[in-house]
C-alpha cells in the first residue's frame, strides 16, 4: 500500500509519499541525491537530501517509509517535519 498526497501552490508542490515498509523497497535513495544530514525528532531520524532543487526528507516509522519532497529551504523542511509531531 502507498499513499500519496500533493499540496500546490503558485508554482509549488510539495509531495507526502508513506509507504508499507513491508511491501516496498526501503529508502529508495536515488543516486544524484545528496545527502545534507540527519534530523532528529521525537526519537526518529530523517534523512535529509538535496535532489536539484528539491528537498527530500525521508524516515521509516513502525512499519511505514516516509518522504516529503519540495523546493523548500532547509529550515523549511525542519519546520515541516517539527510539524508532523504537533499533529
């Protein structure tokens, strides 16, 4: 099972991808990718890339792989994923 969700606005999208761990291949990373650091929160580490112009956090939790993607600056996507556990 995949979930997808997409948030536009103006000329920006930012991507929410979950996926079953289980039934996917995990942290699929692509090779161009480089990787900025890993963010610590709440007791799970996302892992933050650079893909051209695009963030790319992505962190497994339980049994689910998650990415959110998005031409966000890196306090940006800090502040996305500090979010996440604010609900």
């Amino acid at each position: 099972r995949m979930y997808i969700a997409r948030y536009k606005r103006d000329n920006c999208e930012i991507q929410v991808r979950i996926a079953d761990y289980l039934e996917s291949h995990p942290l699929q990373i692509e090779q161009s990718d480089l990787f900025l650091e890993i963010y610590k929160q709440a007791g799970i580490d996302y892992y933050i890339f650079k893909d051209n112009d695009q963030l790319r956090a992505a962190w497994i939790n339980e049994s689910f792989e998650c990415y959110i993607t998005g031409p966000v600056s890196l306090e940006e996507m800090k502040k996305i994923i500090d979010s996440i556990e604010k609900g």
